[in-house]
C-alpha cells in the first residue's frame, strides 16, 4: 500500500486504523451505480405490479414482478449501504460520519414526505413519530410507505457511529460477523416475525433484513483479499432463484443477502475505469444518482395513479413506472445539489461542534427508541 493511500489516526476518537478503501473516495463508482439503479427499479416494479393486482385486480405484472424483485431490491441497497459505510467509517471521523449520513437521508425525506402526500392527497398532515425515522414499532404514519428501510438504515448508522466512538473501528469485520450471526439466529428462532417492517429498535438486530447491511460491511475486506471471483455470479444467480415464496420472507431476506453481497462485490472488484460514453451508460449512471429521489417518490405515484387516472391494465402499470421515473429527475437533482451544498456548509465546522451535534442526535434518537419500547 502506498504512503498516499494510507490514513492514519490522528488522534483518540478520530480514523483509527491505516486502511486502504476500495472506493474511490468522493467519486462515482460507476458499476455501484448500476446496481443502484437496478435495485431501484426492482422495488418500483415489485410495488408497481402488487398493487396494480391489490387496487384494479390485474396480476399479470405481479406474476411476473413478484416479491423476489422487492426483496432483492432491498437487499441489494442495503449491502452497498454496508460496503460504503465500512469503508467510510475506517476513513472519518465517527461524528462526522454520523452528521454526514444525517444530512444525506433526512432532507430531501423530509421533502418528499410534506410535499408528495399534499400534491397527489391534498393531505398537509404530519406524523412526527415517523418522520423521526427512529425505530418505534407500529407506531407511525408512514406517509411515503417505504420508510421502514430508511428506519433500518438510521439504525445502523447510529450503530456505527458508536462501533467508532468506543474505538471499536479496527474491529468492524469481527462487529459485522457478530451481527450476521444474530440475524441468521433471529432468523431461525422466530421465522414468524420476519415480515414485520414496522419493528422497535431491539429488533433489528434479531431481523433477516439486517443480513443485508451486516454482510455488505464485509465486502470491502473480502475485496482486498480478490475474494470475488466471476464464477460467483453464478451464486449470486442461483441464491435469487431461490428466495422462497411469502410464507417464508425471513429464509427469502438471507438468500437475498448472499446474492445482494456477491453482486456488490463483484461490482467494487472490477470496476469500469472508462468514461461513461453512450448514452445507455450515462442514463444507468443518472438514475443511480437518483435511485433514492426514485424511491422515495414512487409508491405515492402509483398509488395516485391507480386511484384516481383512468387507466387500466398494462397503461396504468406503464404510466405509474414512468410517472415516479419522471418525478425521480427534478426530486433527486433537488437531492444531490440539496446534500452537497449542505455537507459543504457541514464541513466547515469544528470537531466539537460535530461531535456535539452527533451526541445531541444519538441522545434524542435513544429517548424516542427507549419510549416507543412502552409505549403504543
């Protein structure tokens, strides 16, 4: 490793081991970005095709666009998360990192959750429980419906951020097969419980979703040692197959993850250094870029659509596709330009106001979780 890709802890409570990422750091990678917008697209249709069979019992796209594409969409965002924090957190500050992922998750969430349902509902109301994103159970509102897995993903990072603070950074892959190992075991113990996505925090650790996340922290530790090999696709193919029908979602989220955590890494392993040159190319990079704008907006698109345009059939499911592709474009450049002029003013404040900031967030994040546990 070269002196230039080394980064060495400066002090108690900052980067803690000499690491070398796997990521191009504050670059695209554009394979990455691929899979963003496969998985992206995957959960849209999922969403698309069950309810166009749920609201105007036309299933032919859900016999097609089945559960496997929404868990496995899942599945593969949560493994990149995974990948990008591990990488991340052996690279910054642990307050920055969780002020970072703040700034990244909550605006243009809390955009979409006050703008989308007034437009398509005329509905100004707000839910503070579920805007908080803290894991509280069946206790809130979820205007969007799809922010269950934006409350998994605060969870982690709030875990993260304290993995870091205790100085425990250097010991992320021993952290990730622990949490693996818990959720294979939540998984095998209380099979039952694995559907439910509206859990209070002392679940998720004990959940099939969190296999995901937990594997894609190993990824760029396997990447380093070429774990990846082509032939593992085939795995990666063969797991997807076989995620299993309804009745068993928690054995479905495991085998997602094997394949989920096999696309990522092959995707970081050989990653495209060339330009994005054709216009397939720069497409596939744009809607990455936009995969979270896109999933944040769609399922108020096609509910809307379903409910109140008169189509049907494969034109309902076509115009609810293309109507949350086309509100993707404006809410995800309002996204990025939203993130990067936020993290630029972020970024000029101090380590104690990062680090005041980072504890006043885990403390009201703690409060909320710990009342939630009693309260209904």
């Amino acid at each position: 490793m070269s002196a230039a890709a080394q980064v060495r802890a400066p002090s108690a409570g900052g980067v803690e081991a000499v690491h070398e990422p796997v990521f191009q750091r504050r670059s695209r990678n554009r394979n990455v970005q691929w899979l963003r917008a496969v998985a992206a697209l995957f959960v849209v249709f999922y969403h698309a095709s069950g309810h166009l069979a749920a609201v105007l019992g036309d299933d032919r796209f859900a016999d097609i666009f089945n559960h496997r594409f929404g868990i496995l969409g899942v599945a593969i965002f949560f493994a990149i998360s995974g990948a990008l924090m591990a990488d991340i957190l052996k690279t910054t500050a642990a307050p920055n990192f969780l002020i970072h992922r703040i700034l990244r998750i909550y605006p243009i969430f809390l955009i979409a959750s006050v703008a989308l349902p007034f437009v398509f509902w005329n509905n100004p109301g707000l839910d503070m429980r579920a805007l908080s994103l803290v894991a509280i159970g069946q206790n809130g509102n979820y205007r969007l419906m799809v922010e269950w897995t934006l409350v998994f993903e605060l969870a982690f990072y709030v875990a993260l951020f304290l993995v870091a603070a205790a100085g425990l950074a250097r010991r992320l892959e021993a952290i990730a097969l622990l949490a693996l190992v818990l959720s294979v075991g939540g998984t095998l113990v209380s099979p039952d419980n694995q559907a439910r996505i509206a859990v209070h925090v002392t679940e998720i650790p004990f959940m099939s979703a969190t296999a995901a996340f937990a594997g894609g922290l190993l990824i760029p530790w396997l990447v380093r040692r070429n774990v990846f090999h082509p032939a593992l696709a085939g795995l990666s193919v063969a797991a997807a197959i076989a995620i299993p029908g309804t009745d068993s979602v928690g054995m479905g989220r495991l085998l997602a993850g094997v394949s989920a955590v096999i696309l990522v890494g092959l995707a970081i392993s050989f990653e495209a250094r060339s330009a994005d040159d054709s216009v397939p190319q720069r497409v596939a990079t744009k809607l990455g870029d936009w995969s979270y704008a896109l999933y944040l907006c769609h399922m108020p698109v096609i509910s809307f659509t379903y409910n109140h345009l008169p189509f049907t059939g494969a034109a309902a499911w076509t115009a609810a596709v293309v109507g949350a592709l086309l509100l993707a474009i404006p809410l995800g450049m309002l996204d990025l330009r939203l993130y990067a002029w936020l993290r630029k003013r972020s970024d000029r404040s101090t380590p104690d106001s990062f680090r005041r900031w980072a504890w006043i967030y885990v403390g009201i994040y703690a409060i909320v979780a710990v009342i939630f546990l009693f309260k209904t």
